[in-house]
C-alpha cells in the first residue's frame, strides 16, 4: 500500500448509523488485529493510558441495566418507553467494545493528562480504521448516561479510570460519504515569527 492508498482508506471511513449495523462484527481473530492497532498508538513515557473492554453478546442485557439505571438517577419518574430507549443502547453494534482511560495523576508522572487522553484518541482511530480495512463499519458514541458514577461501577472501572467511548463494529449496506471535514489546505498554515 503506497500513501495515497493509505490516504484513500483513512479518507473512506466514515461513521455508520447504529441502527444500519448488522451482523456480523469482527470474528476473534479480526478483533486481535484491532486491538494490535490500539496497542500501537504512541504512549509517551509507556504508560499505558488505555484499555479496552469487550461487551459479550450475554452481558448486553446487563449493561443494559446500566443505562437503565442512569436513566433513573437523571429523571425522577422515568417513563417506560424511556427506559427501554436505555435498555436499547447495549444491544447495538454486533461487536461492542468500550475504550477505557487509565490515567496517571501529576504524583506519578509529569506527563500531563492531555497528553495520555491523545494517546488513547490515537489508540481508537487505529482501532477504527484497522476495522474499515477490515471491510467493517464503526460508530464511536459516548452519552450521559456512559459519565454516570453508577455506569463507572458498574462496568468495573478503578479510580483512574475514566469511560472515553463506545465502539460498535458491524456491517453496512451502503456506507455513506463523509461530511463537513476540513480541506486539507486549510488545516495547515505556516508559523511567521514576530
Ligand atoms: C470520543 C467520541 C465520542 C463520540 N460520541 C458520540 C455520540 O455519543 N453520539 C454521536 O452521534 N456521535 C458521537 N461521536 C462522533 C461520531 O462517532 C462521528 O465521529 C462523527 O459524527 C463524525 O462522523 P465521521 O466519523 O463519519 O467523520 C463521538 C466521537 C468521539 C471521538
């Protein structure tokens, strides 16, 4: 694969609707090579700022659950279609993956948080892309209700760490182009010094 090419697939991903995924996701094997592309993001001072954590199909009623449960600690009378709208967002994305930030404080490294949040950002886009290349579609979401200290608990996450998104993987129809990114020759400019 030259640059072009390489320009070529990342320019063709675009994000899928989760209601047009369908099944199947990535096998084991796929899934390996992805999270192989996480572990390639550039890490700054090895510090391992991400992991990744798989939502097997029989656990998606359970964190279903969970998003039930941070519909109730929003809402004071939650109706029932609002909470089976909750209970709805586990079960999308034939392979649904959450990426978690493990991140170090100032008392243990004087590599800034942004730093290894950037680090994590990279980790998905690889993650995504190695996906598209692997002729899947991807949708990464986040929500309220995934920033809710009971979600947090209840996915098992430690003190610090921090839930940063979903990732549902899947198959698509017809993948729609890409809107509203920037041209390239407005995304760089040359620095001029005083
Ligand atoms: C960390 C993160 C969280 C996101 N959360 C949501 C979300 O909850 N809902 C949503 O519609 N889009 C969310 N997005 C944006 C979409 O996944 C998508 O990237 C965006 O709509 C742009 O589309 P594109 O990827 O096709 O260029 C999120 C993106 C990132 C990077």
């Amino acid at each position: 694969m030259n640059a072009q090419q390489l320009v070529d697939l990342i320019s063709s991903r675009t994000s899928a609707p989760l209601k047009r995924m369908e099944t199947p996701g990535p096998n084991a094997e796929e899934l390996k090579l992805i999270v192989e592309a996480a572990a390639a993001a550039p890490d700054h001072g090895r510090l391992h700022p991400f992991r990744i954590l798989e939502i097997p199909s029989d656990a998606r009623d359970a964190l279903g659950e969970l998003f039930a449960q941070a519909v109730k600690e929003r809402q004071e009378a939650p109706t029932d279609e609002a909470l089976a709208r909750a209970r709805e967002k586990a079960q999308r994305g034939p392979v649904l993956l959450v990426l978690v930030g493990c991140f170090h404080g100032s008392e243990e490294t004087s590599i800034p948080k942004y730093e290894q949040m950037i680090s994590a950002g990279t980790a998905l886009q690889n993650m995504v892309l190695v996906a598209h290349a692997l002729g899947y579609a991807s949708r990464i979401t986040s929500g309220e209700s995934a920033r809710a200290a009971s979600f947090h608990k209840g996915l098992g996450l430690s003190e610090n760490e921090e839930f940063l998104c979903f990732i549902s993987l899947g198959k698509i129809d017809d993948p729609r182009p890409a809107k509203g990114r920037q041209e390239a020759q407005e995304l760089l400019s040359i620095w001029t010094p005083d």
